[in-house]
C-alpha cells in the first residue's frame, strides 16, 4: 500500500494519494508502534 507505482494521470494520482491517506497513515503508525518504539 506505502509503495506503490506513480500513476502518469496527475488528477489520478492526487486523487489516490488523498484517497488512501488514512490506510496509509493507520500502516505507518503501525509500523513505528511495532518496530521503531525502541530505536
């Protein structure tokens, strides 16, 4: 879901990017509450 390819489709991609902002940052805070909590 984080990386993903880049859509050609400038409208498409804002589109997508504001689309799944909230999965995104939900997998983010995941990540860094399993793995960067005790750097």
């Amino acid at each position: 879901m984080q990386l993903a390819h880049v859509d050609k489709n400038t409208i498409r991609g804002t589109y997508n990017h504001a689309r799944y902002l909230e999965k995104r940052l939900a997998m983010l805070q995941w990540y860094s509450d399993k793995y960067i909590k005790d750097l």
